[in-house]
C-alpha cells in the first residue's frame, strides 16, 4: 500500500487495507480523515506551542 494512494482514492485504499486485515473496519470514517492538504506537513509543525 502506498501513501500516494490513500491521497488519490482513500476510500479505496481503506477497503483494501480491510481486505489485507480480514476484519470489518469504518472504511467511510477512515477515508473521511485523510486530508491531502497535509501530505507535506512535518511532525514539529503539527504539535502545538507549549503554554507558558
């Protein structure tokens, strides 16, 4: 399975993971989540400043 796939057709992608994992999975609220706006986000961009 490849990132790029899961921002091209995550609906897909999700259904194919659920096949790989033989269980029922929310294939819909899986794809919901994926944001291709963050495909190039860093990890230390994400997180939040710390209070002070």
């Amino acid at each position: 399975m490849k990132h790029r796939d899961a921002l091209r057709a995550p609906y897909d992608t999700a259904r194919r993971l659920e096949q790989f994992m033989g269980r029922d999975l929310d294939v819909h609220a899986m794809a919901a989540v994926v944001d291709p706006a963050l495909h190039r986000q860093r990890l230390g961009e994400m997180r939040a400043e710390p209070a002070s």
